[in-house]
C-alpha cells in the first residue's frame, strides 16, 4: 500500500505509479503477444501436448493477470528512494527478466525453434527467480507478488521441455 512505502517521489501518487507500470508491462506484452501469437489452425496447434496443456483462451487471461502484478510488484520497487539498499538491483533484474520474457515468444512462436526455446524458458526462470529474490530483499510485497510469475514460468518451463521432446 502507498501509506507503507517511503515514496521516492511524494508528490506523485503510489497509484499513478503502478498504474503506469502496469500499463506499459500490459503493452509490451499485447505488441508482443500481437507479433507472434499462433493463429487458429496454425503450427503451434499442431504439435503434440502434454495432458497438462491449458486450453489455448487460459494463456491471455493468465497472462494478463501476472502481467498486472509483475508491474504492481515493480512500481513498488521503483517508488523507493534512490539510495534504498538494493533498489537499482532489482529493478535492473526485472528488466533483463522482462526482455527474456518478451524475446520467448520470438524464438518459441516467431522462429519455432523448440531446443532454443527450452534453452530460453531455462534463462528466463532463472532470471525471474533472480528478479524475485532481489526485489524481496527491497520490499517483501514486491517479491510476493511475482510468486504466481515464478510458478507459470516454472509450468512454461515443463511445457516447453515436453513439447520439444516430443515433436
């Protein structure tokens, strides 16, 4: 909540803030999700999946939620002052988690390169626990709320491994 966090900018709601975060992490993930979702009838609806596979309308809805709370969860880090101890940390790893997140639907649906993906999911978990646990050092809600990030990307990981290894 914004009355619990010393706000690096005060003048500036707590609200705003996130709102702006959200906002622009929702966009990326449209331009991106826009560029190289898999069309109806297409290769990514052709290829054998795991019994666990959601139905293909659960992917945007999920998405969309964990986006929200990935730019909630940021917000909260970016509205610490400048000199709060491990600050610029996290915020440099949520971006390079972000990038990888991004760069996954590229290599997954634009370039269907499944090994590549696998290799891609690997780092993006990796860097979405980094992230996590370097934020939770700043502020605890912060690293709370990426837990649903970090167990989808853990299922994306074993989907992915799945659909390389047999397909």
């Amino acid at each position: 909540m914004a009355d619990t966090l010393a706000l690096r900018d005060p003048q500036r709601p707590f609200w705003w803030t996130a709102l702006c975060f959200i906002v622009g992490i929702e966009a990326l993930g449209m331009v991106v999700g826009g560029l190289f979702a898999p069309t109806p009838g297409g290769w990514y609806f052709q290829l054998e999946k795991p019994a666990l596979n959601p139905p293909a309308w659960v992917f945007p809805v999920a998405w969309t939620l964990l986006y929200a709370m990935m730019g909630w969860a940021i917000a909260r880090i970016w509205a610490r002052p400048a000199e709060t101890p491990g600050r610029a940390t996290a915020l440099w790893a949520f971006g390079v988690q972000l990038a990888l997140n991004l760069s996954w639907s590229i290599v997954f649906f634009g370039l269907q390169a499944l090994s590549a993906a696998v290799v891609a999911t690997l780092a993006l978990l990796a860097s979405v626990l980094v992230a996590t646990a370097a934020m939770a050092r700043v502020d605890r809600m912060a690293g709370a709320l990426m837990l649903p990030y970090c167990a989808w990307v853990a299922f994306a990981f074993y989907l992915t491994i799945w659909i390389a290894g047999n397909n």
